[in-house]
C-alpha cells in the first residue's frame, strides 16, 4: 500500500477508539483473528538467523519485557524462544507478561503512555493507526529493519504495517483466508473437486445443502457468517476479484462503488443466504462449530483454524483448497505482529532489535508453522517445498503472493457495518443496492472523521 500522513491524535480520544479496536479484533476465535544493535556485523537483515553467534556489542546486561495477550500455543511458544534468545544473547534477560484478552486494551491505555508497558509488545495490525496515532509506537529502526529489504523478503501484504513511509511493526507469522471443505459431505453430494470459480461454488453450495420437512437447514452448503470471516472475504477477496478496488492509494476514499463491480461483489456475497439459500447467519451457533461437527460442507476460514480443527474435530475428513476466483486472483490476509513502543531507548532499544531480528528468523518462523499454524511471513521461508506441497498449509501458501490485506481505521466499526448491511437486507428487506450505498457511505465517514482529525495536527 502506498504511504498516508504521519498520525497523531490526542491521547485522550485516541484511548476510547482504541478501547473499542482491541475488544472487537483478532483474539482467540480468529474473528480479528497475527530483532541487533547497528553496530553488530550479523544483525543487518530481518533474516538474520536464530543460530548466529551471541552478541558481543556490548557487555551492559539489560532486562527487556514482551507483552501478548494469553494464546496458549503463543504464549508456551514464546517462553521457549525467550530461552534460545537468551543462551544467544546472555547480556539480556527477556520476560514475558500475558494479560486476558479482555484486558489488553487497559493495560496498553494505561501502561504503555506512563512508560510503564512493555519493550516490545505484540499487536493485531489492524489496530496498528490507533496505536501510532495515540503515540504509543515508534517506527522500526532502519538499521535493523530497511524498508527496502522488507518489502523485498516479505509478502506483499505486510505493506500495510507501513505508515507515513515508515514501517511500525514486523510480523513473524501471516495469516490468510481459504476454503475449507468437509470430504465427506462432498463425496456424499457426488463432487469431486472442490470449486475453483465463483460459479462452481454456488452450484457446490446448491448440491451440498440438505433441508428437513420444515425447510430448516440440516447441513449448510456455504457456512454463511459475516461477522467471521466474510466480512474480509468480501473488502479483499470478491471486491478486487470482480474487478472492483478498495481504497484510495493515499488510504482516504472508499472506492467499493466507483465500478459496478463493488455492488456485483456485494450482492454475490449476500445471495447465499437470500437467493440460493444455502446458508444462514447462527447456524449452530456460527460458521466455526457448524464446520466442525458436519453440519456446514464448505467454510471459509484462515489458517490458524488447522490447530483447533486437528484438537476439537480429530475425526473430521475435510481438505483445503484456494478460494474460488472470478475475473481476477485475490485473498484476504492478516498478521499479528510485533512492534517497539515510542519510549523504549539506549540498551533496552537495542536488545529489543535484538529480540525482534530473532523473531523473524528463518528457524523461529518455521517453528511458528509447526506449533502454532500461522504461515510464514516471508517469502523465502514460506515457498519452500515442504510448505507449498504440503497438503493442508500449501492451498494458503499459494494465495501469499496474490494475498491484500486491508488498511483498517477502526476492525470492530469497519465489520459491523458489513455485518448491519446485510442484516438490512435479510431482515428488514431493505434492497441490495441502497444497503450497499449506505455502506460505502457510513464506512467512508470513519475515514473522514479518522483523517479530519490527522490533518489538524
């Protein structure tokens, strides 16, 4: 994506913003949803490797401390991590502190301004505006992190960590969406492939769709959810695939409507459940369980689902495949990543490069892949065969390099328009194409009022 202004708001408004932001995004449903000093030789490269040598720039021992919000297979994870680093860096000690999703927001409101938080801390991209415009972050330090290499070794989606020309957080792991099918259900049906156009997908979801006596679903065809991930699904998969952009490249102005595709893109999503009627929002409970108990054939969904999929349904038969494509190839995708708060300084800013350059190696991002299935966040890495070929991780691997991932004002507010507009019209029959206006209206007002306040600074 291309560069906006450089953010600042006031502290004050920018805190119940934020508040908002952090308990609507990401967290452990997947609904969101995820470095050495300039003097030292092996430390240039955000690929520099987990192996190297220890640090020898400097005898000063220093106490750093990373924040992430509790993610068990993250958390157990990254406290065998802090271990290697440490063995690879005895001068510094890093220290893990968790907090309750529900509480994350506070402790960075609070904590973080005070000079209180963490060195490095772990964040939801999508909150990345609100954090820089609050002033919690710094940008990355160019010695360590150089735009250029970034967007040379990364996917390209890590672009929208980039703001006013600078890059304010670096993600170990990326995530992204595909189509996830019940092998049983399909064969049931008498398909043999799963879909690969738009239109293929709807003839699918028609077959695989059972209904009682009554009319009531029995299995779901399509699992329809807007408020998962259909809602990305629609801004970074139907849109740019039906021929229709996102944003502005200064990130201003919605342009859903400025070809009919915005609209052709919206009613495609919406006539599942009005038209073809092969699924339906809450469907025992939502698209999630309904998937993994056999009771919805087809689900889109991100990568990060394979952990839980493997624990909570070990019998399920199901496979991966890209998401179908229309005129043009596209795929939504996410990250978490990790970022330097603004008041972090001298040593701990150095140690902190230190952690962040170990975090996006070459062997902590694979282990990434292994214990928490979140794909690989840099090309080299993630285009190996054993990742490309791989059953279940290669369909999302593939759609990296065709993969956008939206620049955010406010996730929470920017989903529960889509999610409002759809229920407009299944619920109120108000018709697809003044719900569609109204959307594209309401969610260009969050940028206007978002960059009203930027250009006042």
């Amino acid at each position: 994506m291309n560069q906006p202004l450089r953010y600042g708001i006031k502290l004050a408004s920018a805190l119940a913003a934020l508040l908002v932001v952090l308990t609507a995004c990401g967290g452990g449903n997947g609904k969101g949803g995820d470095a050495s000093p300039a003097s030292s030789n092996a430390a240039a490269s955000p690929q520099a490797s987990a192996g190297e040598a220890p640090s020898s720039s400097s005898s000063e021992k220093v106490t750093i401390e990373y924040w992430q919000y509790e993610f068990p297979a993250k958390v157990e994870l990254i406290d065998e991590l802090i271990q290697e680093f440490q063995t690879l860096h005895p001068n510094i000690t890093v220290k893990q502190t968790n907090f309750p999703y529900d509480q994350y927001s506070q402790k960075v409101a609070t904590l973080v301004p005070a000079g209180k938080g963490p060195d490095v801390i772990n964040l939801y991209y999508g909150w990345l505006p609100q954090y820089v415009a609050s002033g919690y972050l710094q940008p990355l330090p160019e010695d360590a992190f150089p735009p250029a290499q970034i967007e040379s070794d990364y996917y390209p989606l890590v672009s929208a960590a980039k703001l006013d020309g600078a890059y304010y957080a670096i993600p170990t792991a990326v995530r992204t969406l595909a189509l996830f099918y019940n092998k049983d259900l399909f064969a049931k049906a008498q398909i043999a492939e799963p879909p690969t156009t738009w239109e293929e997908l709807v003839d699918a979801a028609k077959k695989l769709t059972e209904k009682d006596d009554k009319g009531q679903f029995v299995v779901e065809g399509f699992a329809w959810e807007p408020g998962a991930q259909l809602h990305h699904w629609f801004r970074d998969g139907l849109l740019p695939q039906a021929g229709a952009q996102d944003l502005s490249d200064d990130r201003r102005k919605v342009l859903w409507d400025e070809t009919p595709a915005g609209l052709e893109a919206f009613q495609y999503l919406l006539d599942f459940a009005i038209t073809h009627k092969t699924g339906i929002n809450g469907f025992y409970n939502d698209d999630i369980n309904a998937f993994k108990t056999g009771h919805a054939a087809i689900n889109i969904d991100g990568s990060f689902r394979l952990g839980a999929l493997k624990n909570d349904a070990p019998d399920l038969v199901y496979g991966i495949a890209p998401l179908p494509s229309y005129k043009e190839k596209s795929a939504p995708a996410s990250f978490w990543a990790n970022a330097i708060p603004k008041n972090v300084q001298d040593a701990k800013l150095e140690a902190a490069k230190e952690f962040l350059k170990f975090l996006t190696s070459k062997e902590v991002q694979e282990k990434w892949v292994e214990r928490v299935g979140e794909l690989p966040a840099q090309k080299a890495v993630g285009s190996q065969d054993k990742y490309v070929n791989d059953e279940k991780l290669g369909p999302f691997i593939r759609q990296l390099d065709n993969s956008k991932a939206h620049f955010f004002i406010d996730e929470n507010q920017e989903r529960t328009l889509i999610v409002n507009a759809t229920n407009e019209v299944l619920l109120n029959n108000v018709p697809v194409e003044q719900a569609f206006k109204d959307l594209v209206a309401k969610t260009q007002k969050i940028y206007d009022d978002y960059w009203a306040k930027q250009d006042k600074k």
